[in-house]
C-alpha cells in the first residue's frame, strides 16, 4: 500500500514539474522533450490505477506519434519561440497570485464537501463487473456494443478534422513538378542513357 | 464469463441523423471524384439532404424514444428543434450558392461541412447523457471553426476561424472539467441517472461546481455575456452566409441543449442554476443594448443584436417553469426566421459587383428598392420588439413567464434594455427612409434571397394573425421536456 502511496506522488509530481518546465524552458525542442516526460508519468499513474490499456495508449499515441510531430514541426518551422514568449515570465507572478487565489478559494469550499449517498457506488463500477478480465477484453466488449453511438460521433468528429485540415491548407501550385508515373514508366533506356566511346587520354 | 451476443440497437429514433451522416459522406465522395467544379450540384444535394432528413424527423411518432442504451433520446422536444435547425442550416446553404460563387471560395466542402454541422447540432440536442452532448457539441462546432476560416485567403476570415477555434476549446475543456466533477460526485454521466441521486437529498458543493463550468461552457456556444467576446470578430470576419449560420441553427441547438442538461439532470437544484441564468441573462441583455449602439458594421451590429436576444430567451429559462420553456422555444423559432430575412438584405448589399457592410451604405434604399427596404424595416421593427410584430409576441412570452415566476427585475431590466435596443434597429430603419441615398446597390436581387426574404418577412408581419401551430408545438415540446 504505502510503495502505491510513494509511486503515486512520485509520478505526480514528476508531471506538474514537466508539465511547468514545458512552458517555461527557453528553448522549444526542450519544452517538447519535457511534454514526454510529463506523458511518460502521466501513463504511470493511469497503471497505478489499474488502466493499462489506457496508459499504453498514451505513451503509444501521445509519445510515439503526437510528441515526435510535435519535434519536427519545432524542428523544421523557423519561429523565434523566445521571442514569442518575451514577457512571459513578467506575467508570471499576477497569474501565480490569480491562481492561489482561486487555490485557496477552491479549498475553503473543498472543505465542506459532501459526496451524494450512493454516488460512490455508482461511480465504481461504470460497467459491469469486470471479474479477471484484462482492460482491453472488456474495452472492446463494450466499445463496438453499448458505446457504439459515442464511437460512430467520434468518427464523424475525426472524419470533420481531416476535411478541414485539407480544406485550409490543401493548394494545388502549377508551377511545380509532379511525379507523372505514365510518363516514368513510358521512358525507355534510349531516351536516357548514351553511349559514349572514351578515347584513353582524351576526356570528353 | 459467458458470450452475449449483441443487439442491434433500435435505429428508428436517430433514423434523421443516419440519413444525414451517410448522405453527408454520400455528397462528399460526389465531391471529391469529380474533376470539375461540384460545389453548385453538392449545395443542392445538401439542401435536398436537409429537406428529407427534416421530412423524416417530422413523421417520426409523438412521444419519447430512447436508443443506444439510452445515450439517444428523440421526443417532442427534440423534433421541434430539430425541425427549426434543419431549417435554419438549409437555408443557409441556400443563401451561401450566389455568395461562394462571387467570391471565389466555390468549393463543395462547404456545403458538405454544414451538413456535418446540422448533424452535430442534431446529436446535441437529442443528447441524453454528458458524452453524448460533447460527441455532438464537438461535431458542431469543430465543423463550424472550419467554415468560419473558409475564405482562408482573407486575413479576417482566417482570424476568425481561429479565434473561434481558441477561445471554443477553451471553453470545451471548462465543459469537460465540469462534466468530470459531475461525474464525480453523481457517479453517472447519464441525465436521468444525474437527476436521480441530485434527487435524494442535499446536493453536494462538487456537482454545483461542475454545474457552473458546464454552464460556462454551454453559454460560450449561445455566446452570452460574459463569454461572448468572440462573437463581434467571428460575425465580422466569417462569410456572410456563415455568419447567418452561426446567428441562426448553432444557437438554436446550443440553447435547446441549456434546456436539455438543466431540466434533464438538474431539476433538482434549480435555486442554484437559476441564479447563474438569471445573472448571465441580464448581462447579455444590457450589453448586447448598449454595445450595439456604437457599431457602423451592420455584421457586428446582428452580433451584438444576438447576444441581447439571447439574453431575453434565457429570461424564459430563468423562469424555470413550462411557460418559461415554452417562451424560449417561441423566442428561437421567432429570432431564426427573422434571421434569415436579415441576413437576405445584408447578402444582397452589393455595389458594383463587391460587397459592403457599412450601415450608411444602406442609406435611401427605400427609394431604389421599396419593397426589400419596407421587409427589411418591418424585421428590424420586430427585432426591437414592437407589436404586433412577430418579435413581441417572442418578448411577450418569456416576459410573462418571468413575471409569473416572481422574477419581477429581470423583467423590469429586460423591458428597459429592450427600449435601449429598440434605438440601434430603429437606426437602421432610419438610414434606410430618411437619409441622402447613396448609390443604390446592384439589381436585382438573387431570387433564391428574394424568396427568403419574401418569407421571412411576411412571417414577421402575419404571425400575430396566426400563432397557433408555433405555440402549440412549443407547448407541447415544453411538456415533453418536463416529462
């Protein structure tokens, strides 16, 4: 019990602090490195809860593909993120001291808290139980039957954010080269290559 | 462990939403395989989509219905608005044809994307579960971030696009954080369920808390005061069409879904929520009053114009009562058809081929257009609430309900920043009638505009005459609310 207690705050603090240093490190490719860290323990936590399937995700998904995106397009824009963030740090103490406020506000109310009767039972068994089944086998029992609406909106929602992404970049230039394959294809060794009979000494 | 198999869930109910999604994916293969210019043939696909799909939704049968283990529920309420969005979305795909094709954004994404908006706000508004809000709530709006930024050669255009887009997931993730404590502290994130532990007993400070970031969250999307600081920029900057979209459909389903989650899953505290109405109500309706007064373009002028209105339908929600329901949904259905009619005149102020916006612009348009300007002034007057315009009886309503409700200074303050708003409608009108003319606009006007604007209007003029079938159906979707 107690090594769950000491990984918890382990990995949570190791988050906040990551999660700090990402937007306060001078430069981007270390906030990125950062944003990893902080997905790294975020996946930690999801397994002290019990969530493998999830915490895999995160680190397959956010670390694998979203974070190393996230590297080549700091990488490879040429923006001054420094300058960007110029006076960022000026604003820090006002926002610290909104953000206490509301810290110290939240607990006075905190302090009174009641939890609704029964509300503890439900909430601990949103589905049905999950006897010694593994977090994927019963991801899946479920996601293709009972959430199957909720997985269908999710797919309309991704299908929405690829037609906009195409929709606000996608340009057809016709000043540019284009690989045409028939016309690869179609080129014969004739065309291409000549023979040329070097006389020794002579060059070209 | 034993293997069940499963059900095929009960698809009647959502049988509108289904036409919509796959004749949506349907107009969007048209468009993308065809090498010419489609964008014409997959506007009118889309209206024909949205007439069908609203067909469909209008035979479906009277009473409640609930599908997907009860995350999908279609009752009387749910058609009505259905209905009103259907509308709102296809007529603003009939207004974008002429517009897309003068500014040279003829591309057939965009009609296919305000059919994926039209489906987003349908699954909002038959939400009966937290997920199943935000899954449609998310659809809407990330289809509509995207037409906002349509023109994306235009600087304004672009802004708007994004500023919506920051300032919306902003808003979503308050949404989220306090749909989480709801869940929480109720352990559920199904309405009735919700509704049912808030019923046993006192409710805890945690679902009062979530209840306040969810309404934060939800009043972004109706833009009322104080999240409304998009509107004025977003309504400026997007297309004209667009921005009769935004004015129209999304802030019918938005307030439709308020009614939704606060009659739905927390009818319990009412006490609690009608305080945060009552607050954002009265400040959307005075700044939507004063804010307005300044403005020269008439695009941010029917921006602020919207923020006060939605400050009066939710003076009908703060009144928690059948009646208050009731005023709202007449309200809605009374500010969208208006709507349309203004937005026809702003569509057709074009003058040598280019389009203005300015107010002074449509100065003398009595004596080069009479019959569009003597339309256009009856809307305005029926926006700032004279009788016996169609935009009284909306007022009439809500403001009664309020009265019967106790909630006498909301109405008081309601009625006074109602006279306030009267002032900048009334300016309209006199710029039209009694102003120097400028040069008139180009002639004639786009038929399809024509016709809207000829329905609008009349609507306007003649639903003191006959406002049976509005009111019964709002009152019976009022019922069917309160189940």
């Amino acid at each position: 019990m107690i090594v769950t207690t000491v990984a918890f705050y382990l990995f949570a603090a190791i988050t906040v602090a990551s999660g700090f240093m990402v937007i306060s490190a001078k430069n981007p490719v270390h906030s990125v490195l950062f944003l990893i860290l902080a997905f790294f323990n975020a996946a930690a936590l999801f397994l002290l809860l019990g969530a493998e399937f999830v915490a895999l995700i995160l680190v397959i998904v956010y670390v694998g593909a979203v974070a190393v995106l996230f590297l080549f397009v700091v990488m490879m824009l040429d923006i001054d993120f420094s300058e960007l963030r110029e006076g960022f740090l000026q604003y820090l103490p006002v926002g610290a001291l909104v953000g206490l406020i509301l810290l110290v506000e939240l607990a006075l109310v905190f302090g009174g808290w009641v939890i609704a009767p029964g509300a503890a039972h439900a909430g601990a068994e949103p589905v049905a139980a999950f006897g010694a089944l593994s977090n994927t086998r019963m991801i899946g029992f479920v996601l293709y039957t009972k959430y199957v609406y909720l997985f269908q909106a999710a797919g309309m929602i991704l299908l929405v954010a690829m037609i906009g992404a195409i929709v606000l970049t996608l340009r057809h230039r016709q000043d540019i080269k284009r690989q045409v394959i028939a016309n690869q294809v179609g080129r014969r060794r004739e065309d291409a290559v000549e023979m040329k009979n070097v006389e020794p000494g002579q060059g070209i | 462990m034993e293997y069940k198999l499963a059900t095929l869930p009960a698809l009647g109910p959502a049988f509108p939403e289904i036409i919509l999604a796959v004749g949506s994916l349907a107009l969007l293969m048209y468009g993308a395989f065809n090498k010419s210019n489609t964008a014409r043939q997959v506007s009118i696909g889309a209206v024909i989509l949205q007439m069908i799909a609203l067909v469909v939704v209008a035979v479906q049968p009277l009473g409640r219905m609930e599908t997907f283990g009860g995350m999908f529920v279609s009752d009387d309420f749910s058609r009505l608005i259905k209905i009103l969005i259907l509308l709102g979305s296809s007529t603003a795909i009939i207004m974008s044809i002429g517009y897309i094709r003068h500014e040279k954004m003829e591309r057939f994404e965009f009609p296919v994307l305000i059919t994926l908006a039209t489906l987003g706000m349908l699954m909002m508004v038959s939400a009966n579960g937290l997920i199943s809000l935000y899954m449609g709530l998310e659809l809407q709006s990330l289809a509509l971030y995207v037409i906002a930024a349509f023109n994306r050669d235009n600087v304004r255009s672009s802004e708007a696009g994004l500023k919506y887009f920051v300032l919306g997931a902003l808003s979503s993730g308050m949404l989220l954080y306090g749909m989480s404590m709801v869940y929480g502290f109720t352990g559920s994130t199904e309405f009735d369920a919700i509704a049912h532990v808030l019923g046993q007993g006192r409710p805890s400070l945690g679902v009062i808390f979530g209840l306040v970031f969810i309404m934060a969250g939800l009043a972004f999307k109706v833009s009322a005061v104080p999240f409304h600081m998009w509107t004025p920029d977003v309504y400026e900057g997007s297309p004209t069409p667009v921005t009769a979209l935004f004015a129209g459909a999304p802030k019918v389903a938005a307030m439709a879904l308020i009614l939704r989650v606060l009659f739905g899953a927390f009818p319990a505290i009412e006490p609690e929520w009608q305080q945060i109405v009552v607050f954002i109500s009265i400040a959307s309706m005075v700044l939507g009053a004063f804010a307005a007064i300044g403005q020269t373009n008439i695009k941010r002028l029917m921006a602020y114009s919207s923020i006060g209105h939605m400050g009066f339908a939710l003076v009908g929600l703060a009144a928690g009562s059948a009646d208050g329901i009731k005023g709202v949904i007449i309200y809605m259905t009374i500010y969208l058809v208006t709507n349309v009619g203004v937005f026809c005149c702003i569509l057709s102020m074009r003058r040598n081929d280019r389009s203005v916006e300015s107010i002074s612009d449509l100065a003398g348009l009595s004596r080069s257009q009479p019959v569009t300007a003597f339309l256009f002034a009856m809307i305005m007057f029926s926006l700032a609430g004279v009788p016996p315009l169609a935009g009284f009886f909306g007022k009439l309503y809500v403001f009664l309900a309020a009265i019967h409700s106790g909630l006498y200074t909301l109405a008081v303050i309601g009625v006074v920043s109602s006279v306030v708003g009267a002032f900048y409608y009334l300016r309209v009108v006199k710029v039209m009638y009694f102003d120097e003319p400028a040069e008139p606009f180009d002639q004639p006007m786009r038929t399809e505009l024509g016709i809207l604007l000829g329905i609008s209007g009349l609507f306007t003029i003649f639903f003191f005459a006959w406002p049976g079938p509005v009111v019964r159906a709002a009152e019976l979707a009022a019922a069917a609310l309160l189940h």
